[in-house]
C-alpha cells in the first residue's frame, strides 16, 4: 500500500481487514474506505496478491566455500607482511 493508506489508518485496523473472510476485492475496497473515512489525505493506493500455493518445506543447507582458481594463486595479505 502507499503512505496515503498506512498513514491513514493503523497496523491493527489493517490487520483486521486484511483477516476477514471478504474477498480481495472486498478488502481492497474496505481499506481505501477506511483510510478516506480517517482524512484521506493523499492519494490512496493498494495492492492485494492471493497466495493460493501449497506451502514448500525446503532444508536448510550450508553454504558452499568455492575457492576460484586465480584467488589460490594469490599471496595472501599477511603472508606478504611476516616475509
């Protein structure tokens, strides 16, 4: 959303809305009404994206150390001090 809603109205009346069992459409509506009913001082822009994908469950893994080839070549920057 733009600053003209999120400085409208707070995080718990959004929140609110955002949980109700309306349609995007709905709650779309429902924010720019609220933010207007506050002052609706600026331009009001929001934009609502339904999610309707299974979740994925991914393994954490390490990272990797890949080492390229002209980086081992290299004297390292203490090695050239103690010498």
């Amino acid at each position: 959303c733009s600053d003209g809603l999120s400085d409208m109205i707070n995080n718990k009346v959004i929140t609110s809305i955002l949980t109700s069992n309306k349609t995007l459409k709905q709650k779309g509506k429902a924010l720019i009404d609220a933010a207007n009913e506050a002052g609706g001082k600026d331009n009001i822009t929001v934009v609502l994206v339904e999610n309707n994908k299974e979740p994925q469950i991914l393994e954490a893994t390490k990272p990797v150390t890949v080492f390229k080839k002209n980086d081992e070549d290299k004297p390292h920057e203490n090695a050239e001090r103690e010498a």
